[in-house]
C-alpha cells in the first residue's frame, strides 16, 4: 500500500498565481506612498521582488533519506479475504525548498496518475507498506520518485514563468501608482 496522500491534487496552481497578479496592484498601492515617488522604479522593484516572487519547489533527488522498518499490514489472502502480517514500511525521503503549498496545487499539465507522500518540516517522503519484497517495494517506490519528479518539474516551470513576468507587472503597477500620486497632487495645488 503506497503511503501518503494524493500530491498535486488540491487547487489550480494558475488560479493561485493568477490571483498572486491580482494582487499586485494593491501589494503597490500599500506600501507605495508619496515618499517613495523620489526613488527610480528599478529601486522599488527591487524592493518589491522579494515578497512577490513565488519560491518554486527544489527537491534534494539525488540524497534521499533511505528507510525501512517494521509494521503489521493488511494484504489480501487467497483464502479469507483480508489479514495483517508482520511487513515493513519503507520509504525514501528528500528535503526541499520552496513555497510547501505547492505540493497541493495542481498543476498543468496535469493528469489522473499522482504521486502520493507526505509533506512535513522540509521534506517530502514516498514510500510503500507491505510485504518484505525488495523488489517490488523498490520497484513501486522508484515509479513514485518518477511521478514526483515529473510533477515538480510541472510546477516549477509554472512558477518560473510567472516569475519571470514579475518585474515588468511591477514596473507597469509602479507607474500607474506615481501617475494616480501625481494627479492626487496636482488636484491638491487647483482646489
């Protein structure tokens, strides 16, 4: 039995960095004020850059933590439907950087065939419960590293690419809010 629960199921992850744009605007217009207007757009943006980029998953796949141990698992018998018996739990699990809640947010492409594990304290980890069968646990364990693989590469070149559509959003939402600080100033000066 594979460990864990389904990953990369939960919410579109372009829905989410659709609303992060979204968000751009009023991120600016909060922390831009009348002060700031003496600044170059290239230095707020800078600034800026930090709280708006999204930290794409990076996964440690070449130093996993290897583990196996004991555990009573069901399994089905030939003869009375289900029992437990004295198996093992084995798992592999790699640390990781980045935003965790990715790992919930679907991604695109996107399909039916998941990966399943467990995400905590910087790490994710997939494994397998069942009889002690080396080569079927290692066999089920490296198809799930290769689901995980694929779906974190899905999400980081989603992030990626919103990433690199960040600096030009903020430079467009810098000059709207100058412009609409500017107007404000001049109404001052007329009434």
């Amino acid at each position: 039995m594979i460990i864990g629960k389904p990953l990369f199921r939960n919410n579109d992850l372009d829905g989410y960095l659709r609303a992060q744009v979204g968000a751009i605007d009023d991120h600016v217009r909060r922390n831009i004020g009348k002060d700031d207007l003496t600044k170059i757009d290239a230095e707020i943006v800078k600034s800026m850059m930090t709280e708006a980029r999204v930290e794409p998953l990076q996964v440690e796949f070449d130093n996993p933590n290897k583990e196996a141990r004991e555990a009573r698992v069901q399994v089905s018998d030939t003869f009375s439907g289900r029992v437990t018996i004295d198996g093992v739990r084995a798992t592999r699990s790699f640390a990781f950087t980045g935003d965790a809640g990715l790992f919930n947010l679907r991604t695109n492409p996107y399909s039916s065939v998941l990966p399943y594990g467990e995400v905590q304290a910087g790490r994710v980890t997939i494994g397998m419960e069942g009889r002690n069968d080396p080569e079927t646990l290692k066999r089920e364990i490296d198809r799930q590293e290769e689901i995980l693989r694929q779906y974190v590469g899905y999400s980081k070149a989603q992030v990626d690419a919103h990433n690199n559509t960040l600096e030009g959003l903020l430079t467009a939402s810098i000059g709207r809010r100058r412009a609409h600080l500017a107007n404000i100033n001049d109404l001052a000066s007329k009434i």
